[in-house]
C-alpha cells in the first residue's frame, strides 16, 4: 500500500513538473514571438479574468470524476444559475441586497441542480454519463424558457465588477479562484468526506462493504459541483454584465480537457488540485496564443480534442505499463 502511495505521489509531481515546465515554454516563445502583443498589460489582465471562469468549473468536473462519474452538466448549471440571479437582481431593483440575494438564489440553483444529479446516479444507479448530458440539455431549456433567447442585459451597477474588478491589481476573479482551490484541496486532503470519496472511486463495491455510505457521498459531491458550476456562472455573467445560456459553451470539453491533463484519472480515485490549476493556466496560455497568432477557432476546437484523446492515450498506456511491472 505504501509503494502504491509513493508512486502515485511521484507520478503526480511528474505530471505537474511537466505542466509548470511546459506553461513556462509557453510563455517564453510567445514573449519571443510576440511580445508586444502577449506581455503587454492587458493581455494578461484579461487572461486573470476569463480563466476563473472556466477554472471553477474545472474543479467540479474534477471531483466528479475522482468520485467515479463526470459531470457534463456544469456548463448548463452555470447559465442557468446565472440567469436566475439576473432575474432576481432585476425584481428587487438591482440594489447591492438585490446583487447579494441574486447571488444566493443562483448557489441554491446550482446545489439543487447538483443533489437532482446526484440522486439520479448514486439511488437511481444511472451512468453519470447519461445523466449529467442529460441534465445539460434539461438545464439549458429552463434557462431558455426563461430569457426565450435573448440576453437578460441591465444588470445592477456594480455586478460586474465581481468579474472584471481589482485589488491591488489582482482580478477579483483570480482571488475567488485561488480561494475555491484551497477550500477544495483542504476537502480533497484533510477531511473524512475527501478521503471516503477518493475510495468510492476507486473501487465503488468495496467503499460500500466499508461502511462508507456511497449515496450520501455522491450527493455532495455533485452537490459541491453544481456550487461550483453557479459560481462559475456568476463569474461569467458578471463578465458580460448580461445572462444567457448559450455562455461558455465550448467550455465542457475544455473542462473535460484540463482535468484529465491535470492528472485527474478518468476510472475515478485520483486527482489534485496543483495539477488541475496548472493545467487551467497552461490552457489559458496556449488559448491566448492561438487568439494572438489569429488561429481560426475551429482550429482551436480540433486541437482541445486532440490533446484530449492524446492525454487519454497517454495515461491509458502508462497505467498499462505499471500493472505489467
């Protein structure tokens, strides 16, 4: 049991050398290349703003799939959530207790959205698979029926400065996304609930002969997710100053992309915060670089699916190797 931790161990501070390095090689050849445009102030100003977005919601796929599931779903969570905090905020008057309250519906949103996940997959036994597309298709249709299309725009002064504000330079949206990666480290490492749901998805049938109560489990762990998942709604309706719900929408893959590049095992039981946030601002580097070297964005797409496949071939190869040795 020890060698099994100290190799996991290992190849987790391989996995994140790799990725700080490469973020690193980034960075220098597009200052090389580039340096008017990628160095200057507001290149990397709007980088600290859009990768939270997108970042948040990599965290909730991430503890879905050490759980042994996935979340498909957060992307339509996040819009939905969002669009309900806009019309909150529009009702009460867009004061600062309407921008607080509208905040506070769309987490409620998006817990309740996540535990409707949850019960599905951990009582119902369906593939998370399944239910989590599923609850992206049905989330996405509430959020239509309520805009009927358009952009809920005139939102409260002030609303979007959650997003696109600053202290002391640093966009509010970093410090949210540097306070959600310790909360969720501090879960994932030190808490009984972390540990019990790294079991669960590692080997379900033996978490369940345990004594670990696996319901109870995945419906906080999809419960988090859809919190995560409004919040980073908020970020990206704050962003805009407007709700809508077809936001981010190349964000599931995206996300889908940086956790298992992050290190996180698709079969579930393995993952960490460092190698998903890394991952998040290696990702946000090569997608600054592709919009500055003017790359068409469905060049873009093809290439986030192919470093996909290739990271599952990757992982699929080297776990293969290790169960020989």
């Amino acid at each position: 049991m020890r060698q099994k931790v100290k190799s996991f161990i290992v190849e987790v501070n391989k996995n994140n050398l790799m990725l700080f390095l490469l973020g690193i090689a980034i960075f220098i050849v597009m200052g090389i290349l580039q340096p008017r445009a990628f160095l200057r102030a507001a290149n990397i100003r709007g980088m600290g703003v859009q990768f939270p977005e997108f970042g948040i919601l990599c965290f909730g796929m991430m503890l879905a799939m050490i759980s042994g599931g996935i979340d498909l779903s957060l992307v339509g969570i996040a819009n939905l959530s969002s669009i309900i905090a806009a019309v909150v905020m529009l009702k009460e008057g867009g004061s600062v207790y309407s921008i607080v309250l509208g905040i506070l519906c769309a987490l409620l949103v998006g817990a309740g959205c996540g535990v409707f996940n949850g019960f599905l997959i951990g009582y119902l036994k369906i593939p998370a698979m399944l239910v989590t597309l599923c609850g992206l298709q049905l989330y996405t249709g509430l959020g239509l029926a309520i805009t009927r299309g358009p952009a809920i725009t005139g939102l409260p002064a002030g609303f979007d400065k959650i997003a696109n504000g600053s202290i002391l330079g640093i966009p509010h949206s970093v410090i949210v996304f540097v306070i959600l990666a310790i909360i969720v480290s501090f879960l994932l490492r030190s808490t009984v609930y972390g540990h019990q749901m790294s079991f669960m998805g590692t080997n379900e049938i033996a978490s369940k002969y345990s004594g670990i109560n696996n319901l109870k489990i995945t419906l906080i762990t999809y419960m988090i997710s859809g919190i995560l998942g409004a919040i980073g709604g908020i970020l990206i309706s704050s962003h805009y100053n407007s709700a809508k719900t077809d936001y981010g929408k190349s964000y599931t893959l995206l996300t889908l992309l940086i956790v298992v590049l992050g290190g996180t095992d698709p079969n579930g039981g393995k993952g960490n915060v460092l190698g998903v946030t890394l991952a998040v601002i290696v990702l946000q580097l090569i997608s600054s670089a592709f919009n500055i070297l003017r790359i068409n964005s469905f060049v873009k797409t093809f290439v986030w699916g192919l470093i996909l496949i290739c990271t599952m071939v990757i992982t699929r190869i080297i776990d293969n190797r290790n169960v020989r040795e």
